[in-house]
C-alpha cells in the first residue's frame, strides 16, 4: 500500500464535537481540554465557532476560550466563522487561523446557512480582506462534498466550481467534509486523486463522520490518494441532525490508534488521547462511538496473561 | 482502485454471533433467522458448531438447528467442526460442509482448544478421512491469524506453516481470521497479498472483527489485495472474552451497505439484511455495535425532505 508516512490530524472535538451537545460546556473544561489536546501532540486544534450565539448555543464562549487557552509552541489553533463580525471576534480574541464554510449543494446550503451558496461566498470576500489585512490565515471547508442528504452525490464538476472559486480568492488550504457520513471508499478515492492531481498548490484536508461506519475506510482510500491531513474528534463526538443517535466524527484515538499501527506517524501520544477522549466523554456525560475506548488499544492487550475463557473458532 | 467487482459475504451470526451470548436462544428462533438470512441473499452461512455442549453451551442444539433448516438452492451451510464426533454430528443431521479450526498460536490454541496446534491438527487428519468417506466438503480456519492476545504479531512463516499443513491434508478453502481486532489494513493488505501469490490453488476467506473499528479498512485493504469472501454477522454480534463489551464481528449490514456504495456486487438485499439485523438484536435482547442500525442506510436519507435543523460547518 501507498500511503503517507506522516499524518497530520486536526482535533475538531472542541467545535464539530461539542457543538450538538445540548447541555451547555463551561468555558473553563473547553479550555482545560484544549490545552491537554495540544500537550498530547495535536499539531492543529479547532477550538470553537465565531457563529451567531443563537444559531449554535454551544459555540457562544468561543471568544473567552480563544482567550483562556495556553497557546503551546507546537500547536496551531483555528476557529470556524461564517462571516465579517465573526472574524472580527477571531482577531479580537488573538486567532490567527480562520476556516470559511460553505455547503457543497444549495439545499444544505440553504437548511444549513440560511442563504444560497453565492450569497456565503460573497461573504467570504470581506471575511478575506479583513482576514488579509491582519495577517491571520485563512482556510475553507465544503459541507458534505461526498453526498448532500437532500440532493445525493454532488456532481464533480460542481465541486470543482467551488474549488476554483476559493483558490481564485486565494484560499490554499481546503476541507472537503463528509459531514452526514455518505461517502465511501472508491468515491473518496476517485474525488481525492482528482482533487490532488487537479489542484496541487492546494493542502487538502478531509473531514469524515463515521455516521455509517465508512470513515476510517475513507480515510485508508485517501492515504492512497496522497491525502495526509484529516479531522477528528475525542471520543468520537459529534452528530449529524439528519441521523439522530449515529456515530458521529471518526474518533481521534480510533484514528490515531490505526495509523500507528500502520506504522503511519502522527506525532501524537496516543495513551494521552485516549485519557483525553475519557475526559471528553465524562465532559459531555453519555456514550459515545470511540472503538478504543471500549476495546483498549492492542498495545495492552499483549501485555496481558491468558485469561482461561473459551471461545471455540 | 483495483476492487473486485463481486464479494461472496458468509453470515456467521448464527454461530459466531449468537456463541458468546448467556442466554440460550431457541432452536426455532435461530432455524427462523437461518431461513430468512438465506432468503435475503447471503449466499454461505455458518448455522452453529459441533462442539462439546459444556464448552459452547449455545451452541448444543446445532444438530437440531441442522434438521430444521429449510435448504434455499442458492444457498451453501456449513458449521464449526473441533474433532471426529462434530463431523459424525454433521453427517448426521445432513450436513455437507465443515469447518476446521486452530489458532495461529501456540497460546491461542492451548487457551482456546485446551492443546498444543499438533494435537488440533493431528485430529484434523480423522476429521478430513471421514468427511471424504461421505463426501463432505470440509474448510479450515486460522484464529488469531493477525495477531494473538498472548503473542502479538504472527510471523508470517509459522502462518505459512499452517497454511502449507492445511493444503497438505488437501484443504483448498481457508479462512484467515482477526479473532480479537488486531489486525491493520497495511499487515491485513501484506499477508493477503503473500497467501493470494504464494497459494493460488486455495479460496481465501478473511473473518474480521471490529474490536477496535478496523474490520471494514481491513477488508477493503484484503479486497486491494485480491480477496472476495469475507465473513460478517448480524446486527454486528459477536464478542471477544479479552475485551469485554467491546465491538463484535463487522455487522452484515454494515459491510453490505459500504460495497453496495462503492458499486461492488453482493446478490444481498440489504433491506432484508437490515431487517434480518433487527431481528438478531431483537433475539439477543441488547445494544449491538452495527452502524446502519442506527444510522439508516444512505438511500433512505436522501429521498428524506430537509429537517430545517441548523449545523453549521
């Protein structure tokens, strides 16, 4: 198999993982938890959304925990905005990486952000300059670029208008989300070798929910497309509105725990992450779809004397 | 990438699935399920095992579950064999195929069969001479091929081994099993690679578990690989005794739906496969680990109106 030696994983369980939590976070466990991402070797860390308080409750705070979280040498921390007063909050409070977020189809554009995809990309271009003008960073994510809930599969040249919109602005960093978990494996393969083919000055991210149980083979099928940089989330939080009670993103130490197996370094300590993901898991206080948390990792398990039960075959 | 285009799927939940649970489910209830997953598709299916009753009590009543199971022409039944008695018992209720059985490891096996591999293996010897007397087909399966609780990693020469053993005795259908979740899909992808060159005369079949979410990045590693028969168990049953409550055989459901997906023929319907997955977990009377259970499956979501419910990014 061909695939990266190297993986850079952006934690998202700050934002996509606590965002659909009812139950209001405090500030202080977010930042707290933050910080034990970036110390266990996170190298990139979505702590929030500069979002309308009313549209995502949750994310109110993000300010404050911009503000509160100790910012460690080797971790880079982004927030989600989704317009000008958002990344005026971002500067604000001392971000210095902002991702712009638009639906890859108009009916989740529209169920989602309220608005038609021209209309969140006109946005964008003040977003940008204000963005510009304080020298902070600016990357963009396409929601559910492998299958809208409403329209199905996106058309691949529709997804590469998008694209060329958003390097046309300037954009070189782009997230391509499976954000209901309707990709698989031979699609996200065929998408990921064009996009990286089509678009090699771009730094492609990909954004995978494991609502039905596809991520980690996406994210397999697009190491072999010469992707290296995926999103995850602490104890596999998160959710999908249009899937009530499914998996949600791909579990940070699930992730994690695979590519090193795989003999694929991430720069994380994975006894850390997981102890992060309980902690994730205790923070929001039910169940959540983390494999490792409920298997332990096979380092462990080898350590371990026979235990003397039967299973037959 | 390079797939095939056809995947023969074994349901082993009726043997594997329903082995580990306390309570022992009725003769009817399973022969019902039998007739029902065979009518859905599936076109192999492991009914139960002949083994001693006192060390698989659930598993005591497979003679009977042979006798009322209606025979579908297109499907093939086949159970778990441990000596001579438990191929007696299989001619005797009317079976044509049995399976064989030893671990990759010394402690596996001792653990797991209460002797050393040679002792297994040398039973195996009147196991085969009596299945050829009534010309039944007998398999073999290798537990813990990628990786023992005990012994870690395999060496890929004692597999070897086993396996240039095994098509000695002229068995020419075997199946690699991940009994405990701890192979990954660049080990999964090496061996299969190595057994598909090294023995073309065998049929390969792999039996994954998701103990730590790798079963399906595991089988689409082992299909890159040229493998097209994987075994898999409603509802996601089954279980490890090293890592308890953690996630059982890869659900039926789920596997069927993700090849479905990536365009890869199964001759399943995976509305019956998912009704027959309820029916399991109905029967066990528990939570199950399988995803499309919970998530429905991608085609039912998208003739779905948008729900208005706001998730941004």
């Amino acid at each position: 198999m061909n695939l990266p030696k190297t993986v850079t994983i952006c934690e998202v369980g700050p934002r996509d993982g606590f965002q659909p939590e009812k139950s209001i976070i405090a500030t202080t466990a977010k930042a707290d938890i933050i910080n034990r991402v970036a110390a266990s070797g996170v190298p990139v860390i979505e702590i929030g959304a500069f979002v309308h308080p009313k549209a995502v409750p949750q994310m109110a705070d993000t300010d404050e925990v911009a503000r509160k979280v100790a910012k460690y040498p080797g971790a880079q921390y982004r927030a989600l905005v989704s317009n000008r007063k958002g990344v005026e909050r971002a500067i604000a409070c001392g971000m210095n990486w902002v991702k712009l977020t638009h639906s890859a189809s108009e009916s989740h554009n529209l169920s989602n952000f309220n608005q038609p995809i021209a209309s969140s990309v006109k946005g964008f271009e003040e977003c940008l300059e204000l963005a510009k003008t304080h020298g902070i960073t600016a990357s963009a994510a396409i929601s559910v670029a492998f299958g809208c809930p409403f329209e199905g599969k996106i058309p691949l040249a529709n997804l590469e208008v998008h694209i060329r919109r958003l390097t046309g602005y300037g954009i070189r960093e782009i997230s391509l989300s499976d954000t209901t978990g309707m990709g698989n494996p031979v699609q996200v393969y065929s998408i990921a070798s064009h996009m990286v083919q089509t678009f090699p000055e771009v730094k492609w991210i990909l954004h995978m929910h494991d609502t039905r149980g596809m991520a980690l083979p996406n994210i397999l099928a697009a190491m072999e497309a010469g992707i290296s940089s995926f999103d995850a989330s602490f104890a596999g939080l998160g959710g999908c509105p249009y899937a009530p009670g499914a998996s949600g993103n791909i579990a940070t130490e699930d992730l994690v725990h695979m590519l090193h197996e795989m003999g694929v370094n991430t720069g994380i300590d994975l006894d850390l992450a997981i102890e992060n993901a309980r902690l994730a898991k205790a923070i929001v206080g039910h169940e959540t779809d983390s494999r490792i948390l409920k298997a332990g990792k096979i380092a462990d398990l080898i350590l371990k004397k026979p235990c003397g039960q039967t299973k037959i075959g």
